[in-house]
C-alpha cells in the first residue's frame, strides 16, 4: 500500500488500520490515490523546510518580541528606565569594585568605559542565556495552542534582546562619551554594528542550545548560573586578561572564548581607536557561526518533543 | 460510517494506532490524566520511576472533507490529548497522524497580552494563527465587527469584561485560514445576545472548513453541531458513528454513571463496544 509517495513509515500500519471505522475505509484507502495529498502532522521537518516554515513566523516574532520587551517593566515605578537603569547600576558597581578596591585597572587605559563596556555587552550575552533557558517553559502555552517551528521561542527571546538593546547602547555609548577620559568618536566606531552582529548571532546559537538543554534537563538552569558566572570571570569584563592571566593553557582558553573576542573588539574599536585585527573577525565569525549552526541543529533536533506535557 | 461514501470523499484526517503514555511523577497521579503538578523540587531520579497513565491506547480512525465530528467523552477519556495529537502539538508515544493540511486549535488566547489594546491584540492573535500582515490588514474590520468592541478596541485588553474579553477572543479565532479546525469543549461566550451572532459566526465559519472537531464531554452538543461521533472512553474508542446514535448512547451510558450505576453502565460499555465491532 502506498500512503503518500514520500511514505516510508511503519510496516505496522495495516494493522493499525483495524479501527471501528477505520476497517471498511482501509480498502478504499489502499486504492484511492487521492491519500497522495495527506502529509504527516506533528512531524519535524527537514531542515530546509523549517527554516522557511521559521522564516514566515517573523512578523509574529517580531510584533510578539516588541510588545513584551515594552511591558516587561510595566507595573514598575519607573517603568521602561530600568532598561538603561540596571545595566547603568551593574556598571557602577563593577567599576566600584574593580576599580577601586581591587585595583583590577592596572595597566588600562580608560577603565571605567572598559568596564562599562564589559558589563553592558556582558549582559547582553547572558540575557539571551538565561531566557534561552526559559523560553519553552515560558512559551508551554503558545506551544500547546499553535503549531509553529519551536525555535521562535528561543528566538523571540534574541528579538527580545534586540529590541531593548536601543536604549541600553544609548546609555553605554553616553557614559563612555561624558565619563573621563572621555572616548573619542572616530570612523572606527562604524566597526561597531558589526561585531555587535557577530555577538547577536552568538546570542541566538547559545539561547537554542540553552533552550534544548533545560527543557530535557530541568536542573540545567541551576548549572546555566555557574557557566554565566564562569562567563563573566572568563571574558575579562573588568580586567584586562594579559595583565591577569599568565597562565599559557588558560590563557589560550580565554583568548578563543567568543565573548571575550567580542568585548576585546568592541573596546578596541570604541574605545581604543585601533582596528581590530583580521584574526579576531575570522576567529569571532568563525565560532559565532558554528555556535549558531550547531545551536540550530540541536535545537531542531528535538522539535517534535517541546510539546510534551 | 464513512466507508461507504469513502470512494467519492476525499480523506482530510487519518489516525493511525495511536498511543500515547506519560510517565509521571507517582505521588500526583490521577486517574486518567497525564498531568504533573511541575511545582518544588520534586525529582525525577531520586524518587523513583514514577508511574505510567495511558492517555491514548491505539486509537485509529478517518475523517472527510465536509465532516463534522464530535469527539465524546468524560473527563480524562482522552479527548483534549487526542485533539492536541491532531493538532500536530504533542507527539505520540506511537501511531501516526495524517492531514490534508495544517489542523488548528480554535482558540488565541495563549497569543494575547493584557497589556496591550484591543487592536494590537487582534494583530498578534492573527499572526499567531499565521496569518501574514496584509491578511491581517484584511480581516481587521471584520472582526471589529464580530467582536461588537467599539472604541473600547483601542484600551488595554486586561481594562475589558470578561463578556468583552471572550467576544474579542473568539472573533479572532474564527478568523483563522485553517481548513481542519479543532474545537475544545463549548466556547465560553459572553452575554446572550452575541451567543446568537457567535453561534452563527461559528457555523457560517465552519461550513467554509474543510473538517471540524468538536471535543465535549457534553453529548447534547454532538448531537447539535455534528454528523459523527466518536466516543473515547479510558483511551479507547468505544463507539464511532452517526452522532446522534453514538451521542444518545454516550449520554444513556454517562446518565447511569452518573446515578452510581457502575454495573448498567458498565454493561452498556461493553455492548456499545461490541456493536462497534460488528
């Protein structure tokens, strides 16, 4: 019997078949061509189709990712300020701690916008982490009224990201504009949107990878706080990794840590005035890329299972 | 029934042996249902193995285009798990779902955000069900219409009655393109007079699908609203044909249920059960 031309499926299924109704259809059905156009629900697609199936998902993403980021603080006394306020504050105390009681500065020109810098694009990073993680969890009732590509959940959290981030660069490049030494604006700066780029496709890859791992193991998102702590001591948010580490292994570990290429490049270009070397873009491109792709695949992976009660 | 005009109809559902088993944790088991309280930290590993329900054990069946039929059943029978199955949302743990196209859930509610204005919601309940912004751009008057709002459409849908809320919940879900819709239990809708507007909303809609799905454990429904009936029962089909026979036999059977006559209700099970088979 030939269900549909692509059907390969179970050898059981005259047996299942034997329904109160399905028996006297299953004769018709074993000649009627007509079942050519039946297709199988609930399946994965192939990887193609579900990139085009999460391609014409956007404008929901998008309209779904702008609402939300806008009411987020609602309720809130001061509302939508706390997008600048909190990375503002965590970079206060940053620059508080290391810069002064710990003396982390040696050696840096301009540590407070190094640490600004650090910290605001840090948390960037670690909020697409942590709401990868939630993002099915979150998303279990969109899941079980709709049938979409999973991964938009993921993604919308990146969206998200991306929505709020207008006014959070508002506030970091005007801190490290008023904050003596005041940075300099310089053609360099037009480097920036592009290392940000980079960072958002890094952004995206982790967050499905975060979203996978906690929706099969739930005690991951107690596990994700210590890699984000390990994170941020790894990506030299508040100090300068040659002065710190001498370390040859440890060091090469944090030099091919992607965020840390991130931070290191956005201060350079920003900051710094220098133009980043070829080897960090290809390096940066490089696993930005495998980390998206990988983190797609994964994802993608187990897209039939989200819906699971 | 549906074998014997099979030939001329075009399939638009086929259901093949489907099993569905959740494992759960021991201590908040219920009968019949594969829900887990997911609260604490109750663990996985370190209390046991938990305890298997089975949602669904080998239900098969086919649908028409133009049919409607009503899925009867008690609670716990496995009716919203079969319409979830359907609906593509949940995989089985075996067996197979079969459709011309995309089924789809009646219902938008998981898409809205109370904070937003009426109007904003209509467009993220529309792109939710997959709608693209010009047919939204379309059907936007419509559903102003249906939903009866007026200039309230541009407040805070979490400012609405919940007569209103319902009204704009419904008139958005109706507006969905998919040709086999799935329906969950009765559609609470506001106030008298626009339960007469939504009834007709409803059918005029559903003569335009393709298929309909009617899940309710009330069979008076089925008997109103469809042609078939399938009766699930533990997981199982009991009986599945026209739906005012296999309604009258589900409420005859619930009736005694209902009365604690376990010993007629169960005698009518089997019955219903072995009429089915011949």
């Amino acid at each position: 019997m030939s269900f549909t031309p692509s059907d390969t499926s179970s050898p059981s299924s005259d047996a299942a078949l034997e329904g109160p109704a399905g028996e006297t259809s299953l004769d018709s059905m074993r000649t009627d061509e007509s079942l050519g156009h039946l297709r199988r629900i609930g399946q994965r697609p192939s990887l193609g189709v579900y990139t085009v199936q999460l391609w014409h998902r956007r404008h929901y993403i998008w309209a779904d990712s702008k609402a939300r980021s806008r009411s987020g603080h609602r309720g809130m006394f001061l509302g939508s300020a706390w997008l600048v306020l909190k990375p503002l504050l965590d970079g206060a105390i940053y620059a508080l701690i290391f810069g002064f009681l710990f003396n982390t500065n040696r050696g840096i020109a301009n540590f407070p916008s190094y640490v600004i810098i650090g910290t605001f694009l840090f948390h960037a990073t670690s909020n697409c982490l942590n709401g990868g993680a939630s993002s099915i969890t979150s998303g279990a009732n969109m899941i079980r009224a709709f049938a979409f590509p999973r991964a938009a959940l993921p993604l919308s959290v990146v969206t998200r990201g991306v929505v709020s981030m207008g006014p959070m660069l508002a506030t970091m490049i005007a801190l490290i504009l008023i904050i003596p030494p005041h940075a300099q604006v310089t053609w360099r700066w037009l480097l920036f949107p592009l290392v940000l780029m980079l960072q958002m496709l890094l952004n995206t890859g982790l967050s499905l990878i975060t979203a996978r791992l906690t929706f099969q193991v739930p005690d991951f998102r107690l596990i994700l706080g210590v890699i984000i702590r390990i994170l941020f001591y790894g990506s030299g948010v508040f100090y300068s990794i040659d002065r710190f580490v001498h370390h040859p292994w440890l060091q090469f570990l944090m030099e091919s840590n992607p965020l840390f290429i991130v931070l290191d490049m956005s201060r350079d270009v920003l900051l710094y005035d220098r133009t980043p070397a070829l080897s960090s873009w290809l390096l940066l491109t490089e696993r930005s890329l495998l980390i998206l792709l990988i983190g797609y695949v994964f994802f993608w992976w187990k897209e039939e299972d989200y819906g699971r009660p | 029934m549906g074998g014997r005009d099979a030939a001329r109809r075009q399939p638009s559902v086929v259901v093949r042996d489907l099993h569905v088993r959740y494992r759960t944790d021991a201590d908040v088991v219920r009968h019949g249902r594969g829900r887990h309280g997911g609260h604490g930290h109750e663990s996985r590993w370190l209390s046991g193995r938990g305890a298997v329900v089975e949602a669904l054990r080998g239900v098969s069946f086919t649908t028409y285009e133009g049919e409607s039929v009503g899925i009867i059943g008690q609670n716990g029978s496995g009716k919203s798990t079969l319409l979830r199955l359907v609906a593509g949302l949940e995989r089985p743990t075996s067996g197979e779902v079969w459709a011309s196209s995309q089924p789809a859930l009646l219902g938008v509610n998981a898409a809205l955000q109370p904070e937003l204005s009426g109007a904003q919601n209509v467009r993220l309940g529309c792109l939710a069900m997959g709608l693209t912004p010009a047919e939204v751009d379309r059907v936007l008057p419509d559903i102003l219409e249906v939903s009866a709002i007026g200039q309230a459409i541009r407040l805070p849908m979490k400012t609405y009655s919940s007569g209103m809320a319902a009204r704009l919940r419904f008139a958005i879900a109706v507006a969905t393109r998919s040709r086999i819709l799935l329906i969950d239990e009765a559609l609470a809708t506001g106030d008298a007079t626009f339960k007469e507007r939504s009834e007709e909303r409803l059918r005029e809609r559903l003569s335009r699908a393709g298929t309909v799905f009617l899940v309710t454990h009330v069979g008076k429904v089925v008997e109103q609203q469809c042609a078939r009936a399938i009766w699930l029962h533990d997981g199982e089909v009991v009986l599945d044909g026209p739906a005012y026979e296999t309604a009258q036999k589900y409420r005859w059977w619930a009736w005694n249920v209902a009365q604690g006559k376990h010993s007629v209700a169960d005698a009518l099970l089997g019955e219903a059960r072995s009429s089915a088979s011949t």
